[in-house]
C-alpha cells in the first residue's frame, strides 16, 4: 500500500477513528455504565434499570454510588446511597437519622416508609413472600443486622457508610461494614433505560 492511499484513508477515516478512541478513552477513565440488580434501590431505582455512572465525581454525602463488593471470592457492583462519611457518627432511632448528633431528614425514604406505616409493605411486597416476612418482623423500617431500631454506627476514617434506599430487603453497610474510597467506582447521575425513566438520578 502506498502512501497515496495512507493519506486517502487517513482523510476518509481519520475522524471517525480519533472519536472512537476518544469515546473508549473517556468510557476507561471518566464514565461507565451499570445495570441494576435486585430491589435494595427500590422505589428510586428498579431492578433491571441501565445507569450512567461518573467516575470522576467527588464523593458526598447522599449521592448514589456504585462500589465493588466482594461475595464468595467474586467481585459484584452495588448501587448503594452514600449516607455516613469519613469520621461520621451515624445513629438510627425508630426510622430518624442523626448524623453526629443532629436530626436529618431522608426524603428519599418518605414514600416506603408511610407505606411500612400503613401495612407494612405487604401490598407492595407481594412479588416476594420472603420480603413480606421480614417486613411482618421489623418494628421500624431503618434496622440493623440484629433487627434492633436503635443503632449507631462509627464510619472509619477514610470510609464510607453505603445503605440502599429499600432498608428492609437491602443488603449494605450494616451487613457487610463500611466501603473505602478505592472500592466506590463512580457517581450515578443519569438513568438511559427504561425509556419511560429516563432521566437525571437524584
């Protein structure tokens, strides 16, 4: 091949080439994707929904994350809420958090928890009788690994307390302990399915 169709080529294709290396670069080092899995999300995330991760975000307080867990020697991703930060003191009182000492609210939760409230999520649990038990058995809707509805919990330095949004099905921070910076992967800011979804994640 000479240089003649080298630079034919290059001129045809040389965009399109540099883009797609682009695209790959920024999917290795700025964003990625991840499918959910499970109901611990629910009702702000569903399972089987696609999510938009930034993995270039700086970690707050109450984003959702994604973060590398490890079960029976296989590494999975979570989508978690970041709830307790580096040094926190986390405490849980029949369903109110305090966060070193100060109330704060969970909006996030309001809707699960008026329906706990009002039949203890039977209705709303009726996909899984084992979800219906173990909202049958738990005095409030925040609990720990004892089922005890008042907690507290020190977040170490450097660490992170992730909790999912569905307490009662979620398995999280109070099971498996608090997560370091270097296993959160990223940010969820954007939901692209299903379409009917779509949309900026809060």
């Amino acid at each position: 091949m000479n240089k003649n169709y080298w630079k034919r080529f290059m001129n045809e294709w040389g965009f399109f080439i540099l883009f797609l290396i682009l695209i790959a670069l920024s999917r290795l080092f700025i964003w990625g994707s991840v499918r959910v899995d499970g109901h611990s999300m629910d009702p702000t995330l569903a399972d089987g929904e696609n999510l938009i991760i930034s993995k270039i975000s700086p970690i707050n307080r109450f984003d959702i994350v994604v973060a590398e867990e490890e079960e029976d020697g296989t590494k999975k991703a979570i989508v978690k809420r970041v709830v307790g930060m580096p040094g926190d003191t986390i405490r849980y009182d029949n369903d109110k958090l305090y966060i070193n000492g100060k109330e704060t609210e969970e909006p996030y939760l309001k809707e699960y928890i008026a329906l706990f409230q009002k039949d203890k999520l039977q209705e709303t649990y009726s996909y899984s009788q084992n979800f219906q038990l173990r909202a049958q058995q738990a005095l409030a809707f925040t609990v720990n690994d004892n089922w005890d509805t008042n907690f507290t919990i020190t977040v170490p330095e450097g660490e992170y307390l992730l909790l999912g949004d569905d307490r009662l099905v979620s398995k999280d921070s109070r099971q498996v302990g608090t997560f370091k910076k270097d296993q959160i992967t990223g940010e969820v800011i954007f939901r692209f399915w299903p379409f009917n979804r779509i949309g900026q994640v809060d």
